[in-house]
C-alpha cells in the first residue's frame, strides 16, 4: 500500500507528541549515549521541567556516553541535570509517584523490562508514561541479543499486558509505550 505521505514520522516525532501530550513537570530519562532523545525532551517542554538524565557513561562496554561531551552540550538548560546512575540501583532514591515519563534505552532485554515492570511502575504519576526502546518482534531478534543470548522481550511485555496499558510502535528499533 503507498502512502502519499513521503517522509515517515520518526521515533523523534513519537518522543516529541508525547512529551507535549504528557506537559510533563519531571522527565527521567536512564541511557542518553549521545542525546538524540534528551535533545528532543528539552524542546517540548516547559523551562519548569525538571529533566535528570542518568547513564553509566564508560562503564558500558560498548558504545556509551560521554560524560564530558554531555555536559558541555546541555550546560545552558538549567533544567537539565546529568548524573552518574544505574537503572538498577536507581530505583531506591527515586520517589513512589514522583515522574511523567520515565525514558530508557540501555540496550534493553527481558531482564531490563522486568526490572522496569517491578520496581520502576510505581514511581509514575498516574496517567504518566513510560517509554522504553525495543520491544517489537524484529528489535528481539537483532543480532547482538542472538549473540550474546539476552532475554527476549515479548514474553515479558505478553507477561505484564493484562495489568499494563502496553503499546509497542515499530519494528527496528521499536518503541514499547506504557501508560500508567
């Protein structure tokens, strides 16, 4: 089927609308690698948003952050905070009911959704959202998740679908949506 649309929406055009549609107040994004979607928050929000940004930086071994390059390229946002931190030790400082959209993409599998779905679901606002990158079919299927044989993710979203509000857009990378 053709679409007389010639430039398809791009997963910075999902990041933007649900931004603007969630008018969030606090955005914790975990995994920034080099910005692209801590770039796209900051330009859909209010100067109010409170906006803290974690990643493990070169502790990652692959292709990761640079703290240095970061904090020189969104030292002028004032709401902007980039800080060291762990998706899986997070959890313990971040406050029950405290987000609006919580944004990961640190090379996400099945444990990492699982984690997410256990402990992180809490501390979003209700009617927030939570974006996590992969999710679809194809993204379980890539070639480093074969490789290095990580959890798949469909199970677990097919887990949690009966008590989440679940929506997986794309297939490569793919983008799961999880409204509270």
């Amino acid at each position: 089927m053709n679409s007389s649309y010639k430039n398809p929406l791009t997963y910075k055009d999902i990041i933007s609308y649900l931004t603007w549609d969630q008018n969030p107040t606090t955005i914790v994004e975990i995994g920034i690698l080099d910005g692209y979607s801590l770039d796209t928050f900051i330009n859909n929000v209010d100067k109010k948003c409170k906006i803290h940004a974690y990643d493990i930086f070169d502790e990652f071994n692959g292709n990761h952050a640079d703290k240095d390059k970061l904090l020189h390229r969104f030292n002028e946002h004032e709401n902007v905070k980039i800080e060291y931190g762990d998706l899986f030790k997070l959890n313990d400082k971040i406050l029950d009911d405290s987000i609006d959209i919580l944004h990961i993409d640190i090379a996400n599998n099945g444990d990492v959704y699982e984690y997410v779905f256990q402990k992180y679901v809490q501390k979003i606002k209700k009617g927030g959202i939570i974006m996590l990158e992969g999710g679809s079919l194809d993204r379980d299927n890539i070639e480093w998740m074969n490789k290095y044989n990580k959890p798949k993710i469909q199970p677990i979203i097919e887990k949690y679908k009966q008590n989440l509000k679940i929506k997986t857009i794309g297939s490569i990378p793919s983008i799961t949506i999880v409204k509270i």
